[in-house]
C-alpha cells in the first residue's frame, strides 16, 4: 500500500494589491495626525484632492465631510515653504510636538552612512540576519512610522509590509569587501531591434514577457527587482512572492560578490544586497531599439517607462508616491489591457516623460513632502560612518 507524499506548500506570487486606505497611506507616507474641522470641504476641491495623494473616488472608503476639511487642510500646509514648520495639529513632523517622531523614537537607532542610505537593524529578525535599508528620507520615516504603529515588529515584518505596498527598499547584509569592489554595472545595450516603422503585436508583449520572467524569477539576483518597488516591483510580483523577496540577498553578491555594495564605514566592511544593472531593468521595462531612415541614428521605445525616469526628482513626476497607490494601478491594469487589445504601442522617453507628469497639484505635494523629510532627517539623523565592525553586531 502507497501513500501520496506530503503536498509542499508552494507560495505563488500574488501582484500587488494596493491599499485603498487614504487615510492610512497620508498618515504613514507623509505623517498626517487624523482630525477634524467644522467646515466642510467642497465637493470638486475633495476630488482633486483624491488624484493628488494617488487614489480614486470610487475605490477611497467613505471619508466623513468634517475630516476631509482637515485633510485640505493638511495639503495645503504641506505646499507651503519647507522654512515653515507644518502645524502641531496635522503633522508629526512638527518638532515642537508632543506627537513629533523626534519625541516619540529614538532616531539614534537608525544608521545613516551615507547621504541616501538609512538602516534599521532593529528589531532584529528571529529568521534572518539582513538588516533594512531604505534610500529617501520619505521611506526612512515611513518605516519610523510603521515601527510606531507595529510596536510588535521586527525587521522582516516591517519590510514585508513594505513589499506589500510597493515601497522600495533592500535587504543588506554587512559583507567583508575588498576596497576595490563596487555596485555592479551594466549600461543598456540594444537587444531587441525593430524597424522604425514596426507595428508591435501581441506576440511581442508576450515574448517580453518571457524576458522578464527569465530575469526576475530564474536569476538569482532576480528578487531586487520585488524590492526596487514602484513600477519595477509591480512587474516583479506577478512573477515572485514578498517570501522571495524576504529571503535575503542571494548568492550572487554573498559569493559571487556582484550586486549592490556600499562602504558601511572607514573598514572593509560593507551593506550588500542584491542589484540589477541598468540593461537588466531594461529588459523589464520592456525596451526595443528601432532603427530609423537616417544612417546611424536610432529610437528607443519601451511598453513601460525607463526607471530612471520613473525614480525623477518629484517635481519632475507626480506619479510616484511613496506606495504603489490605487492610481498606479489602475493606469498600470489600463495599460496592460491596451497592448493586449492591440491599442497601444511601446512609447519613447519623450512620450513617457510627458505621461508620467502627473498633474501640477501631486507635482507640488511630492516634491514638498520630499524637501520636509529630508529637512527633518537632516535634524535628526546625521550621516555618521563609523561602523568599525560587521554591520548589524
């Protein structure tokens, strides 16, 4: 008599599903203390609003009229001059606060060895020995947030629910490297040529697809595409789980010693994580080179806009807020939908550039919310590095 095998359990990737919580995301994202007023918001003034923060009027959840009042209210002090300090009342950004995330946690904790890198090692995870590391002064503080919202935890929590919510971020680990070592580099190199006057199909997307797959899931180093977040992530997780993306940096940059490498101080030390060069996320994005009438010169076109135009100073991109939000979504499920319904082609950097604009309103807040968190973490977290041992010990 036989006996089936015990069923192993299989996490499948499962995209990511943004949180249609508004005010949840402005607390967390951009440190709004929920209130209320005693006048009401306009109708119209409410629904730009929405768009401005990235959600939707038919998927936000009901938000009482005395609280949208107090939101406007938030917004508009948010636009204002960095100089000035947000009110007591909305922010917890206001230092002068019983509620400022200078009182309520110690910053010390977090280290900053370099201008853009900021790392959390604590709590430490009881299942692994990467440390969180986020690089904008808006996601550091998004984490201190979520820390004080989820007392109970630990460093792979806290970056699970940033996997889940599309927030960039890495999982570094402190490696031994030679002074010589550093960030993998690989510039874009045309790969998939087309006529300037090619119609693209189906078929195309679909082979594209493949690319991506065999990048992101079957490359060891694949997962630091779920972490990059944003665009990029959101491509990677109908291919990868958030487990994937927890089980730390691979051997690639453990033995291989090829990814991500930052100095952790003035010793050999470094945080370490996995990385993809500049013609792998390429290939995500989806990117062909078609060669024109003129000898020699050529155009470049992809399904979905080039990274490095998607992670542009906010003033230049109103489209990217620090979650994937429901805005992201919908424009990215549309999308979709248009290339395999034979409405849509791959688009050049010129016509990205134009689409990924945003309106003025979510310009104004992004680039405003980025000049607070760096104006606060600059008070409070000094670039210190003076690691002399492994980082994390």
């Amino acid at each position: 008599m036989t006996t089936d095998a015990p069923a192993t359990d299989v996490v499948q990737p499962l995209p990511i599903t943004p949180d249609n919580d508004m005010v949840r995301c402005l607390r967390q994202s951009y440190g709004y203390l929920p209130g209320t007023t005693t006048t009401a918001c306009a109708a119209s003034d409410w629904d730009e609003l929405v768009e401005t923060f990235g959600f939707t009027e038919l998927l936000t959840p009901e938000v009482a009229l005395d609280a949208r009042q107090h939101i406007h209210m938030f917004y508009m002090a948010s636009i204002e001059p960095a100089s000035t300090e947000m009110p007591a009342a909305l922010s917890d950004l206001n230092t002068h606060s019983l509620t400022s995330l200078s009182r309520l946690l110690d910053l010390s904790q977090i280290h900053r060895p370099h201008q853009n890198l900021f790392v959390f090692s604590e709590p430490r995870s009881e299942e692994h020995e990467w440390m969180l590391g986020v690089e904008t002064a808006e996601i550091a503080l998004y984490v201190c947030r979520l820390r004080l919202e989820h007392s109970w935890a630990r460093i792979d929590s806290l970056t699970k629910m940033l996997l889940e919510r599309g927030v960039p971020c890495r999982t570094l680990m402190g490696i031994e490297m030679s002074g010589r070592c550093s960030t993998v580099q690989e510039p874009y190199t045309p790969r998939s040529v087309r006529p300037s006057a090619y119609k693209f199909g189906v078929d195309d997307f679909e082979a594209y697809r493949l690319q991506c797959e065999n990048i992101i899931k079957h490359q060891q180093h694949g997962r630091a595409a779920l972490l990059r977040g944003g665009l990029v992530g959101r491509i990677a997780s109908e291919f990868l789980s958030v487990d994937d993306g927890l089980a730390g940096p691979s051997k690639e940059i453990i033995q291989n010693r090829q990814g991500f490498i930052v100095p952790a101080g003035d010793t050999t030390w470094c945080y370490c994580d996995d990385q993809l060069t500049e013609n792998e996320l390429s290939i995500i994005c989806g990117t062909y080179t078609l060669y024109t009438a003129t000898k020699g010169q050529i155009t470049v076109k992809s399904w979905f806009p080039p990274p490095n135009l998607w992670q542009v100073p906010p003033s230049m991109n109103g489209s990217q807020w620090v979650e994937w939000t429901p805005a992201n979504e919908a424009w990215y499920r549309e999308r979709v939908e248009d290339i395999r319904t034979r409405q849509a082609q791959p688009l050049t950097r010129v016509q990205w550039k134009s689409i990924l604009r945003g309106t003025p309103p979510s310009r104004k807040l992004l680039a405003a919310a980025s000049q607070r968190a760096q104006a606060f973490v600059n008070g409070h977290v000094p670039v210190v590095p003076t690691y002399r041992v492994r980082p994390g010990l």
